[in-house]
C-alpha cells in the first residue's frame, strides 16, 4: 500500500484546549517580526517528474504489409535490427504495420535487437487498402518519438488529413522519412504524395529496393544516428556510415 494512503486515523482520548486568544501586544509583535525573503516571494511550483517522458529518443518503423507487399517486408524483416545495432542502448524502436485496411501492430518501444526482430517475425502481410495516417496519428499520441520511417508503395487515404498530420508532426519535431518501393510502375505516381508529406516535416523520401538488404541496412543506420543526434550527428558518422551520406543528400544537407 501506498505510504501516503493511511488505512486508518489516529484519534486522541481527549482534546487539548482551545488556543488562548492572541493579545493586542502579541499582533503587535509578529507585525514588527522581520519577515522571511521566502515569505516575500511565491514559492516555486514543484514540478512533478513526467513519469511517460521516455529516457531516450523513440523511433517509429513503420510498415505497409498488404498482401502484395511481402517480398519488401520479408527483406526489411531481415534488417530490422539494424536501428538498435547502429547505437546500442540509445535509442527505442517500436514497430507499426497496416495490413487487412486497418493499422494491426504498434508495438511497445524496445532498444533490444532480439526483442524487434522477434516481434517483426511474427507479422504477416494481409490484403487490405494501405493505412498510413493512423501511424502517423499514433506516433504523435506517444512521446519522444524523433523519426517516423514507413516503408511502403502507394497511398489511398485522405491528403488533406495527411498534412494535417504531417504539419503537426512538424510542430513535435517529428520527422518522416519514406522508404518508397516501386517496383510497381503504378506507385510512381505517388511519389509526390509521399514528398509532400515527408518535407512538411523536414524529411525526406528514399527509394526501397527489396532485391537490396545490405543497402537498407545501411539506411536503417544512418536513420537510428538521425533519430538520437540530428544531422550532426549524421556528419560526424559519415565516414563509417555508408548510409548516412546517402540520407544527408535527400535531407538537403551538404555541410
């Protein structure tokens, strides 16, 4: 139990008595008593410590898993313990996938490769329309999130909603960054969708390969350094990250 919920309620057997009502010396007296600085100034508000603020930053990987999209998930499967491996212990990953035209999976944030690649073996994809917005909308509901990453082809919701969405990311300092797969000649046509939406953020959209894993891998990397230290941290890792070039041309950045 709780030290500050008390089952129970001392009573005295008798009660004092009354308090002698103070005399005009006694007022007299605590007027001309120097008053305490604290007694001149309102205390500090003590600030409760924000129990859901996460102790390091949040990465959301996201993914379109309708059923003509299992060749890309079997592949970004693969890697997906790339985001914890990059920076061990500094950042959490979570996953959310969409498949059956509803959003399925958002799992609990973890920093364990292990525990990710599990979670991710045990997703399959479902036929479905793609369900994007509601992982945004999610993400935005959990704090610390620094990066949202979707992997996916086409995008059939509401575009209004989606830059709602997206301007509100932007508002957290949330980034999207896409991972756009066309391999299907019909996904390019959205590739301006998906543009609009990630800049409006301050992120990107990056081509998907599935016939490439070691090159999203790398990508995978590069993203979980942006996560944790911004595109300064990008720089100072871009002779060890293959992928981090690559990022840091799509974010417009040269420095």
């Amino acid at each position: 139990m709780s030290d500050d919920k008390r089952n129970f309620v001392l009573v005295p057997e008798s009660q004092p008595d009354a308090a002698p009502a103070p005399t005009l010396l006694d007022r007299l007296k605590s007027l001309l008593a120097p008053t305490p600085l604290g007694g001149l100034l309102a205390p500090e508000q003590e600030v409760e410590p924000d129990e859901s603020a996460p102790p390091r930053p949040r990465l959301v990987f996201a993914f379109d898993a309708t059923a003509s999209r299992e060749p890309a998930w079997e592949t970004a499967r693969q890697v997906t313990d790339a985001l914890v491996r990059a920076l061990p212990g500094e950042l959490d990953v979570a996953l959310a996938v969409h498949g059956g035209s509803r959003l399925h999976t958002f799992t609990e944030f973890t920093a364990s490769p292990r525990t990710l690649r599990d979670r991710a073996a045990g997703i399959t994809c479902i036929p479905g329309f793609t369900r994007m917005l509601p992982i945004l909308s999610g993400a935005l509901k959990r704090a610390g999130v620094r990066v949202v990453i979707y992997i996916g082809d086409v995008f059939e919701e509401s575009l209004g909603q989606g830059r709602k969405l997206a301007d509100a990311m932007a508002a957290r300092g949330m980034k999207l960054i896409v991972l756009h797969d066309t391999s299907d000649a019909s996904a390019r046509h959205h590739a301006e969708i998906f543009n609009d939406l990630a800049r409006r953020t301050g992120g990107c959209v990056l081509p998907f390969d599935a016939n490439a894993p070691g090159k999203l891998r790398e990508l995978l990397a590069a993203l979980a350094v942006f996560a944790v230290g911004g595109t300064a941290l990008l720089r100072q890792k871009r002779s060890e990250l293959p992928g981090a070039l690559v990022l840091l041309e799509h974010l417009g950045d040269r420095g």
